[in-house]
C-alpha cells in the first residue's frame, strides 16, 4: 500500500510492501538487550494480552513471544503481514496477525494490557487514533512506543551510508538523528500521561551482507526507489561497504523507550 504524507521525506511515496522480503530477512537486528529493557519494566510478559501497532514483519511479537504474552501483531501492509505470518508459523508461535492501519483498528474497550508502537509511531494520524488506544487498554494498561537508530555522527560506516541514501532519496526524514526521548505528541499527552522514558547505546553486530540488507530495507531505499535508482544504489552502496568495512563489524545506534498509560 502506497502512503504519502507531507511531514514524511517532503510526501514522497512509500510502500513497505515492496520491502517486506528484505524487511523479513535483515530488519530482525535488535539485540538482546533492547528486550529486557521491555520485560524489565514488567511489559510484555506473561499474562498480558499485547497489541503490537506497525508489526511489519512481526518482529516485536517474535522476539517476545518466549516471555509469555499473547500478541496480536497490525500493519497497513498485507506484504509485511504475510511475511509475519510465514515467520511465525516456521517458529511454531502463535500469533494472531491483521492488515489494517492503525487508524481503523477496533477491539472492544479493555481488550489488552500493554499496545505496542515499535519503529512506527510518526506515521499514524494521532487525533484519530489516541482516544482509540486509550480505550481498548485495560485499567492501568501501559502503550509502549519503541525506537532505535543508528548514529550518523558518531559511527562512520552508518554516516557513509546515510550519505548514499541522501544522495538518491534528498528529503528522507530518517538521516541526521542524535541521542534524545522519543517525541509524544499533545494529542496522545491529551490521553496518556508520561511514566517512564530512557535512552541508551547499543552496538549491533552486522557483516556487510546484513549491514548492506539493512539499509535497502528502509523507507528511503528499499520502500519508495524505482528499481533503475534502487539497482544504481546497490551497486554504489556495495562498492562503497566494501572500501570502508570489514568482513564483520559493529554500528552503533541509540535506542529509546516512553512508557504511558491512561489519564484518570
């Protein structure tokens, strides 16, 4: 499915459906870490009945399915859906996925204990959707909102290739990003309040196969090139890894977590 919006890359185009293959084999990069974080919070686990908003390929509920909850994985993208499942069901993990955006979601009032927005939480329509979450959340529920990114600035090889990006996708919103809270918007703040937030390092490990995977499965390569710019910036990116990195390396990114629940 094809989405524009204004405040996203300048309302150039994008669809994840083209990069669900890549998505599914090189987007799977959160270290361990970036789990614990969640359980440590006590989000997540068992006994709790979980929405994962902009699955994907179901990446959240996969890694987390091992601590006990019951997910429900959503995604505009019925690519990305069908990814999800065909993973899932290779696990042998019960996962109940839906294609359908944010803003159409519709479970009755109380439904889960914790909804989950990993990677995604800028492009839903918030006005629509906040008093929605709000309701389906159970007393005392808590919406998780998840970031990681790498850091340009301060890693070489994630800053050469941000470059590239920028080279073939201008006004790809992604680039530039430094350490700092994930942004909540009032019309979410008009429902949830604040109860945790935290920011921290992380070094991913990839190899230039993996490292060259990951960035194609991006909004501003993989989810919106024509296939003439995307086999001119295979190959750039691909010279270019192969000047500047070894057979295996490490990036580093920072990742982020904002923890609310429901206003009383």
């Amino acid at each position: 499915m094809e989405i524009k919006d204004k405040n996203i890359d300048a309302g150039k185009a994008f669809d994840w459906g083209r990069a669900s293959e890549d998505y599914a084999k090189f987007r799977d990069i959160y270290p361990k870490e970036f789990y614990k974080k969640i359980v440590d919070r006590g989000l997540c686990v068992e006994g709790h009945t979980v929405l994962d908003l902009g699955t994907g390929t179901g990446v959240l509920p996969r890694n987390m399915y091992c601590y006990g909850a019951k997910w429900i994985g959503a995604d505009i993208s019925e690519n990305q859906i069908s990814q999800a499942r065909i993973l899932s069901e290779n696990a042998q993990m019960d996962i109940e996925y839906i294609a359908l955006p944010t803003e159409e979601i519709s479970f009755s009032d109380n439904s889960f204990d914790v909804i989950t927005a990993c990677q995604c939480f800028w492009y839903f329509d918030h006005k629509k959707v906040a008093p929605n979450l709000a309701r389906m959340l159970k007393k005392d529920g808590r919406l998780l909102v998840l970031y990681m990114a790498w850091l340009p600035f301060e890693d070489e090889i994630a800053g050469k290739s941000e470059e590239l990006i920028l080279k073939y996708s201008p006004n790809w919103t992604g680039a530039r990003e430094t350490r700092k809270p994930i942004h909540i918007p009032d019309e979410v703040l008009e429902y949830f309040e604040p109860v945790y937030h935290e920011e921290y390092d992380l070094k991913v490990p990839f190899t230039k196969e993996s490292w060259h995977g990951r960035v194609r499965a991006s909004r501003g390569i993989g989810a919106s090139l024509s296939d003439d710019e995307l086999r001119a910036w295979d190959k750039e990116h691909r010279e270019l890894l192969d000047r500047i990195a070894p057979d295996e390396f490490e990036v580093l990114h920072y990742a982020a977590l904002a923890e609310l629940r429901v206003k009383k």
